[in-house]
C-alpha cells in the first residue's frame, strides 16, 4: 500500500506504516478487501471465489498449471520480494547435521529439484542451466529466475522503523487490522 501511494518502504515512517495499516483497515471494513488470509487464498482463487489476492509467486505458478487462465500480474509500483533463511536455534541437538543439510540442499543438482517441486525463486548458481534441460518452461520464468529488470522497484522487506516501543505499536495495528 506505500508503494501504491509512492511510499518506499525502507524509507518509511512510523506514521507512514500507521497511515498505511489504516488504509488497509478501512478497505476491509468496507468489503474491497473480503478477507485477510494465510496461504489459503490459493483455494479461494483457483475455486473462483475471489477475482485477485496479493499472493506469492510461487503459487501462482502452481495454480496456473492447474488453471491456465491465472495471471500473476507484477504491479507497476513493484513488489515486496521475500525469501525463506534456514535458521539453527541456539542449543539445537546436532547444528552440524543441520549445517551439512543445508550445505546439501545448496548443490546445484538439489536445489534444482527443489525449485522444480516449490517454483521458488533460488540463490544457487547453476540451476537455471539445470532447468533448462530438466523444465525450460520453468528455466524462462520470470517468478523463479527474477531479471534486475523485471524487479526494478521491488523492495526487501524490512521491520517498521522507530523505537521499539514504535515498532510494537506498528504491529499492534497491523494484527488489530488483519484480525479484524
């Protein structure tokens, strides 16, 4: 929403992320957003239930080799890119089975197999040429192997600004918006 209203983001305010939740707040008090969901919005979306969701590119990738008429559609203002980090906890069992599964997981030829089961973007060098052999349908996206181009005013997510007693009020409006 702050990039709809030609906000960055990693330059926001307190006050830009409060204004920001309460537009969000007010749209769905009003019935333009029907509801806040979790993952679930895919089964909403292939059933026909809903016309469009802000959702993960991935899914769309998914929901469109069940249903071809679904677009993912970039909006002009950019997106949020996001991505998943392995974390150890402090005090795990066996951190170096943890390490060397992750160390495994990053073998070209494995995380190949991964970005073809999840349709996820990927850090790892090697598994677009991997893809082209095994899917180059899936080597030619644009979701999974994203151009500096096409994601030119997209942004990385970032915690709200401020205090920690300014960051608190910020998620405090945001659960008090998506909760209803």
């Amino acid at each position: 929403m702050m990039k709809a209203d030609g906000i960055d983001p990693e330059d926001a305010s307190t006050q830009d992320w409060l204004d920001a939740i309460d537009k969000l707040k007010q749209a769905g008090a009003s019935g333009q957003i029907r509801r806040f969901t979790g993952g679930d919005y895919a089964r909403d979306l292939a059933s026909g239930d809903v016309v469009a969701v802000i959702g993960w590119a991935a899914d769309a990738i998914q929901l469109q080799a069940d249903n071809p008429d679904l677009r993912w559609v970039m909006p002009k203002e950019g997106c949020m890119v996001w991505w998943d980090d392995w974390v150890i906890p402090v005090g795990a069992p066996n951190p170096t089975a943890a390490y060397e599964w992750i160390n495994y997981t990053y073998e070209p030829k494995h995380q190949a197999q991964i970005s073809a089961w999840t349709s996820s973007v990927t850090p790892v060098e090697g598994v677009k040429e991997i893809l082209a052999k095994t899917d180059p349908q899936a080597a030619k996206s644009n979701l999974i192997f994203p151009t500096e181009q096409y994601t030119k005013n997209c942004s990385t997510p970032i915690s709200p600004p401020g205090s920690p007693e300014e960051q608190k009020q910020v998620e405090q409006a945001w659960t008090a918006a998506i909760s209803g």
